[in-house]
C-alpha cells in the first residue's frame, strides 16, 4: 500500500529530517511510529499526503508517486491528522468542519449528516456540534481533527500524535477505533511517544532516530528491547519494567494485562513458599 | 521562601503558608451554557506540589487559566468566587504582575512562541523585567541545560518539531523562576525520556526552590511519585483532593479517565485476589513495588 524507497528530506533551511528511510507497509496494516523529539516522525507523515515531497527518493502511496500527484488526488487516499489538530480547522462550528471535507467529496447530503452526528458521537463532542472549533479544549481539539478523518475514512490514515490531551477512557475508544478502521482494511499510521497506550495496541512498532528507521517490529520485539528504546530516548511501559525486575522469583519480562501479572506472581510465591 | 525544603524538614507543605486560595470559584466562558468550573475551593501551600487529573474538558485548563489571571482578564465571561495568587486578587490585578507570581506553559506551545530565535524568546520577558545582562545569560544556559536543548539555541522556533517547541516554551517560563509554576499537560509532545528528565527539572525547583508546582496530566506514572496531592475534577468541579497513594488505594479512578501507574493497577489486582501478598499501601513506582516482594520472601 505505502512504500518509501530510500527517501530523503531536507527543509529549506537546510535540516536533513529524513536520511535514507525505506519501509513497506501493508493494506490492513497498523503502525506505530516513534523516536525521541526531533527524529522525523512528522515529516515522514506528511510524505503520505504530499504535504511534503522527497528531495531524494520515492514515496509511492496506493499505486501513485507522491511526486506526480497533486495534493488533491492523494487528500482522496490519504487523511492526516496534525500534531497541532487546531492548525487543520477552518470552519465556524465543529459540525461544519466535519462536514466540509464530506461535501467536497460529493457525498449525498443525507449521508453528511448521518455520518457527521456518528463521528462526532462516537468521540463524544455530541454536545458541541455548534461550538466553534477554536474555542474547545486540547483534547477536544485532537478528538475533532481524529472525527473529520473518521467520517471520511481514506484508505491511509495518519495520526500525529493522536493521543494527546486524551485521558484513559478517551485512548481506549481510540484504540478501538483504530481497530475498527483496520477491521474496513484501513492502514493506519500513527506517531506516538505513549509507550503505554502502544503498549496496549501492540501494533508493528517502526522507531526513527535522526532521520533513520534503526528498527522495526512486533511490539514485544521493540518494547522489551531496553538497549533500542534506550538508544533513542524511549523508556520501556511500566510492566515491562516491573516483570523484568521480577525475574529473580522466575517472572519472564511480558506486556501482559496487570490482572495476568498480579496472577502470575502470586503463583510464583506461593510455589516459592511452598518449597522454601 | 526560598531555599526551604519541605521534604528534608520531614513533612509536606502543611505547616506553609497558602500561596493559593480558590474560594467558590465558578466560570462560564461567554457564549456556552454550561459552567467549565462548578464550585471550586482550593487552598495551595507554599511549595506544594499538586498534580490535576480528569477527563479531557473536565475544566483543567480552565482552573489553570483562573490562576493566572488569564480567566477573566483576558476570557470573557461569567466569573463567580474569587482566586487570590500570592495575595493578589486576580480580578483586580494586571496579568503582567500576576504571570510573575504565577508562570504558566499553555497546553499548546504555538501560542507562546513569537521570536526570531530560541535564545530570544527565552531572553524576551526577562528583559522585559529589566533583568541585567549577565542574569540574562544565566538564566538562559540554565533553561537550556535544564531542557536538554542547547543545541537549539539559534535555531528559529517556527521551525521546530512538535517536541521541541514544547520544550522551548516550558524553558522560557523556567528562566523566569516565578513563584508558583503552572504547567498544562507539559509533556504531552515530549518522548519518554525528555518527559521524564522535564519532571526531574520540575521536581528539582521544588524541592531545592520551594517552587509551588501545579501540573495537569494524563500520563502519570513518573509525576505522581513526587506529588504531594491528586486531585482529580469532574465536569468542572474537584471530586477527588488528597494524598495520591490514599486516592489510588481506596478505589479506581477510571471513571474520572485517570490511569494509574500500571504498577498501582497489578498491586490492587494483587490485593483483590487475598492471597500471599498484601499492599497495605500502594505502590506507585516499579521499586517499591519490587522492595515489598523481596521483604516478602526474606
Ligand atoms: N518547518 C521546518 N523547517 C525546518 N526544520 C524543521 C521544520 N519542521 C521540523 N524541522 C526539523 O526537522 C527534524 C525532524 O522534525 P519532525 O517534526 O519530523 O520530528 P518529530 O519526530 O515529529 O518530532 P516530535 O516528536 O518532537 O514531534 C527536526 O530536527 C526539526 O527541528
Ligand atoms: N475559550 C473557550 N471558550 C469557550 N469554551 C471553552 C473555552 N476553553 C475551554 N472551553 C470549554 O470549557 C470546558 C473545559 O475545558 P478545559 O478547561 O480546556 O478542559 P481540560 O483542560 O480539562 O481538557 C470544555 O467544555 C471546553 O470545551
Ligand atoms: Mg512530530
Ligand atoms: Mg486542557
């Protein structure tokens, strides 16, 4: 679905964001994308959607060279989440910023509707339908721009940063929705630097360090290997941390659910007491 | 006060001085129906360090905002109560003046950077303040060095990743060193170890300055091992306010969206199941958990 063939970016002002990055994902794929501030992770996202075009190199999203695409084309694959969700919105009230790119895509005004009062619901800013967008609060922000690419469902789906502002019971709905997009054959490619919150998704993990992947792989591969995250300013999620300091009573370093932990260590004790 | 260290004198802040008094505190912003803060009392002790937690607008920036004047001076709308910061009243008082008292770094850090270069927007309200030169300069390395962000010095903060933004605009409102700091989701753009080595800073001025800390967050396993006091809000008022360990013993603070530590979380599976082990109080960092269960085993 999405490939990078040796891709290098280099801003105006001279900083090479991107030194060399080749990668392949998969449709249907999840990905997570992470590395200390400052490594690339933006900048690779918005090569997906033309935002940006390589100075060396090739993308190729769906079939398409991003360099022979106009960005119009590749808004219809392609949907975008910004760090900063404020910088998307243009629109007097959150139902129209919603609407707008559904409209522009020529979707029959029931069906705007319909799936409008369903994005906004789901990420439940039901009740600011007729707010401005501007004046809502960090996360609600994040939440709308994570809306307006829920109604319209591109086939390639990047989140900057999506959960940001977000508290525990909004990430869970998220992951849900991630899943969820993936169930309709989505791709999605999201940057994050919550460990936990990849932690709990265990997506295939790809992780930057100055504008070069150094690594790529399943979850546990990536989040148990504490040398790599140590590398490029990462730190292991809490339980990972908590079984690996548990080896000395025989617990395996895991990103087991803490029930299946608390479970495990109690057994490990009571075979310890037992036997001692 | 500075130099006083609270830990060290063997106890929290409870015998300073309040530096915060919230007193049935409501706000409506100027055209919503509905209040974004219900209510609130607070009362901050000098040198106390508060953690602010709860769902996304449940009014926790907006308590922030009450602070430090920007609510009502700069937002309209309907304010009930008073909040008095360092013995100013804020309806009364300049926010130029109060944001000396209180510093706070906004949940966005676009909204707060405008100079031409890192090194001037960190200089800028210093000199505003008629600092001398030299102090300037001080000022400046240390916030750099505190933020790990020397190399970003001359750099033009516009054109910056998401990350370091954050951390230019939370190393402006350091080199400031006001009284009371406020910060809003500060590490929400920052990678894992920058977060980490950010709250180290924050920590570090607390104890060594006596600096006043208020901070909201979602992630919390490294904040609440040094806070003082949780407290958690609920559509605009303060549901929970107490001693994070008691907060997180006594039951799940899910329903608020507030996670915590995932060390917490298996001590409380653990001591649902009555087996071998009890934590009769809650472990919040990988340590002390790991620490009980060697006493455990001798
Ligand atoms: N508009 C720009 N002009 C010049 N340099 C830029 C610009 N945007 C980013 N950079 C630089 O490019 C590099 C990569 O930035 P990018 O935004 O892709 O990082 P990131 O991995 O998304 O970081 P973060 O985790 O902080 O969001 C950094 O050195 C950054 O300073
Ligand atoms: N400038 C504003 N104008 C109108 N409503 C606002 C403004 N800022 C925030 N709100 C609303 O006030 C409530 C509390 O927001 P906020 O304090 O930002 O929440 P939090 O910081 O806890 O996420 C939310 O319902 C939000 O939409
Ligand atoms: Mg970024
Ligand atoms: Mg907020």
């Amino acid at each position: 679905m999405i490939s990078f063939e040796d891709v290098e970016y280099v801003y105006p002002s001279g900083v090479k964001a991107l030194d060399g990055v080749s990668l392949k994902i998969e449709k249907g794929e999840i990905v997570a994308l992470m590395g200390e501030n400052g490594s690339g992770k933006t900048t690779l996202l918005k090569h997906l959607n033309g935002l940006l075009k390589p100075t060396r190199g090739r993308v190729v999203v769906d079939g398409v060279d991003t360099r022979s695409a106009t960005i119009a084309e590749l808004a219809r694959r392609v949907g975008l989440v910004f760090q900063n969700a404020e910088s998307m919105f243009f629109s007097s009230t959150v139902w129209e910023e919603v609407a707008f790119a559904l409209r522009n895509f020529g979707y029959d005004e029931m069906i705007v509707r319909r799936r409008v009062e369903w994005a906004l619901n789901f990420m439940e800013l039901g009740d600011y339908a007729e707010s401005s967008p501007f004046l809502l609060s960090g996360g609600e922000k994040k939440r709308l721009a994570l809306a307006i690419i829920l109604a319209w469902s591109p086939e390639v789906i990047a989140l900057d940063e999506p959960t940001t502002g977000q508290d525990q019971l909004q990430k869970e709905k998220l992951m849900q929705m991630i899943r969820l997009l993936k169930e309709q054959g989505r791709t999605i490619i999201a940057s994050t630097h919550d460990v936990e919150f990849v932690a709990q998704l265990k997506p295939r993990i790809i992780v930057m360090r100055r504008g070069k992947v150094i690594a790529d792989g399943g979850a546990e591969e990536i989040l148990l290997n504490e040398d790599l995250l140590r590398s490029c300013n990462l730190l292991p999620p809490q339980i990972a941390s908590l079984t690996r300091e548990l080896g000395f009573i025989g617990i395996k370093p895991s990103l087991k659910h803490p029930r299946e932990v608390a479970k495990e260590l109690l057994d490990a004790l009571s075979r310890i007491m037992r036997g001692g | 006060m500075l130099g006083t260290d609270r830990r060290e004198a063997g106890g929290e802040a409870e015998g300073a001085p309040a530096i915060i008094h919230v007193e049935n505190l409501s706000f409506r912003y100027y055209g919503s129906e509905q209040y974004a803060l219900r209510d609130v009392n607070l009362v901050v002790r000098r040198g106390e360090f508060v953690v602010l937690a709860g769902r996304s607008g449940c009014g926790k920036t907006t308590l922030l905002r009450c602070l430090n004047g920007l609510i009502p001076n700069f937002y309209e709308g309907e304010m009930l109560g008073r909040v008095l910061v360092d013995g100013m009243d804020t309806r009364y008082t300049p926010t130029h003046i109060l944001s000396q008292a209180a510093g706070m770094v906004f949940q966005n850090p676009d909204n707060q950077l405008f100079a031409l270069s890192v090194e001037a927007d960190i200089a800028f309200p210093l000199e505003n303040l008629g600092f001398p030169r030299e102090i300037i300069l001080e000022r400046i390395n240390w916030a750099l060095k505190a933020l790990k962000i020397e190399d970003l010095r001359y750099r033009s903060p516009f054109e910056l990743s998401g990350g370091q933004k954050q951390k230019v605009a939370i190393a402006s409102v350091l080199a400031m060193k006001p009284k009371i700091l406020l910060l809003d989701e500060p590490t929400s753009s920052l990678d894992p170890v920058s977060a980490r080595n950010l709250i180290e800073s924050i920590v570090e001025l607390n104890k060594r300055e006596g600096l006043t800390i208020i901070i909201s967050e979602h992630r919390l396993e490294h904040l609440l091992p040094h806070a003082d006091r949780l407290i958690v809000m609920d559509r605009g008022m303060i549901v929970r306010d107490g001693d994070p360990r008691k907060i997180l013993r006594d039951e799940d603070l899910l329903v608020y969206g507030v996670a915590p530590p995932k060390v917490s979380e298996v001590a409380r599976c653990v001591n649902a199941h009555r087996g071998c082990l009890k934590f009769e109080e809650i472990p919040l960092t990988v340590h002390e958990f790991v620490e009980k269960v060697r006493r455990l085993i001798g």
